[in-house]
C-alpha cells in the first residue's frame, strides 16, 4: 500500500545534540495523525522536516510515495499552519488568502473560486475586508487555517494551531478542526502537548520523547494499554 507520509530512519541533529533519532512513521492517506509529548521533545522538528523547512542529518521522507527529502516546501503538497498566525500585517483577509497562489501565477478565475470555497469552509466570508489587526485570534487563526486550505494540498501540518487561544476558543475550534478533517478527508499531521486535543482528534496518536516515538497506537489504546510508565504518566497527567 502507497502511503500519505513515510518516514524512514529519520535523524535530526543540531550540532551535537541528537533531536530526531532513526524515527520511522507510515501515515495512511486521509489519517488524522497526533504527535503528543512534552516541550522539547522534537515534535516541530519533525514536523519543519517534513515540511522541508529543516534538512535531516539522515534518513527519508516520502510525500505520496515520491521522495520529498530534498525538494523545496512549495514542491512537497503540504500546507502548514503554525501557532503563531503568521499573517501578513498589511495585507486584508482576502490578500493574505490569494497570495501565495497568485505569487505562484495562478489564474485570477482559480484564485477567487479557491478563496471563496476556503472562506465559506471556515466562515471567514464577512472579514475578507478586514486586516489582521482587526481580527480575534480565533479569526486570526481561523485565516492562517484558509490559507492552507486554499492550497488544495493533499496534507495539513500543524503545529499547536491552539495554544495561544483561551479555553473556549479552544474547544470551538478543536470541533471545527475535526470536521474540517472529515469534510476533506485529507491526511493531518497534528502537533500538540495538550492530551484532550490528542484524544479527541487524532486517529492514532505517536507519543514521542527525547525525539523518539514511544508509543503509536489509537486513542483508545494509548489511553487503556499504554505500553511503559512513561506513556501512562504522560497520558494519565493533566495538561
Ligand atoms: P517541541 O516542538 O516538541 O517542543 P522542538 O522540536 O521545538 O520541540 O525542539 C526539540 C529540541 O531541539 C529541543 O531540545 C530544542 O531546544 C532543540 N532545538 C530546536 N530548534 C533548535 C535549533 N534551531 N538549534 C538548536 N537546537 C534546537
Ligand atoms: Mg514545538
């Protein structure tokens, strides 16, 4: 079977310090996948390699089966979506939408069509006006969301998309995360430290530490058989 992402032999160092070591992971096309572990473990690392945003001391990368390892991020068919919202200031909501597909020469019929079924998705359509001062950080994120959606990429990379919103904000958008998943049935990468958004959206969830999955398996696994202390504590543990 073809994969969405394979990971093979993996390692990640800065200088001497070992961050990703000999990490293997298969992601199933159309698989909601959470990585979930402590600050510092190596998950955005992982996530900047698979996204080319960092090259690997060692190992592979596969994108649909094509070895990505050393293409450029624009080539990979990924789109990311970070903690930090990442918008450009002096841009409106419609121009930080349209902008990389119009920086890449896309056809302006394309280019609204694209941005118009984004907003629709994430009900951004009144703000498309506004800039991102004037937005809320739900909206704000709700944009940077948009602005992978509009790539039509076969993969989503995120990265806390969540962390710096307040509770409530957190769990709307953790529902709309989840059915933007279902609606586009495409394969997510998910970063997070928070367990109850592992839980809740992934389809399987790889615990890492110190750059090394510990456990991969189901929500409902991890949780009721988790394989050594170390994913039961972390599971087990409030956030
Ligand atoms: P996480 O996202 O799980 O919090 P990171 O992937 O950001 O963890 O970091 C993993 C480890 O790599 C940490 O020990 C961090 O200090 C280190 N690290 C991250 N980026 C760099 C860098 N550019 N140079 C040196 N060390 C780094
Ligand atoms: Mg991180």
């Amino acid at each position: 079977m073809q994969h969405s992402v394979s990971i093979r032999d993996l390692s990640l160092n800065f200088g001497h310090v070992k961050v990703l070591e000999h990490l293997n992971l298969d992601i199933a096309e159309g698989e909601f996948i959470v990585l979930l572990g402590p600050s510092g473990c190596g998950k955005s690392t992982l996530l900047n390699c698979i996204a080319g945003l960092l090259d690997v001391s060692d190992g592979q990368i596969f994108i649909n089966g094509k070895n990505v390892t050393w293409e450029e991020p624009k080539d990979r068919g990924i789109g990311m979506v970070f903690q930090s919202y990442a918008l450009y200031p002096q841009m409106t909501v419609e121009r930080n939408l349209s902008f990389g597909l119009r920086v890449a020469r896309m056809q302006k019929d394309e280019v609204e069509r694209r941005v118009k079924r984004a907003s629709e998705i994430l009900q951004i359509e009144p703000l498309l006006k506004r800039k991102p001062v004037e937005l809320s950080g739900g909206q704000r994120q709700r944009v940077a969301i948009g602005r992978a959606l509009v790539r039509d990429v076969d993969v989503f990379l995120f990265d806390e998309p969540l962390s710096n919103l307040d509770a409530k904000l957190r769990s709307d958008l953790r529902v709309e995360i989840k059915r933007l998943h279902q609606r586009l049935k495409n394969t997510m990468i998910y970063v997070t430290h928070d367990q109850i958004e592992a839980l809740t959206l992934a389809d399987r969830i790889a615990i890492m530490k110190n750059g090394v999955i510990q456990q991969l398996a189901d929500p409902h696994t991890i949780y009721n058989k988790p394989t050594n202390l170390y994913v039961a504590g972390f599971i087990g543990s409030p956030s």
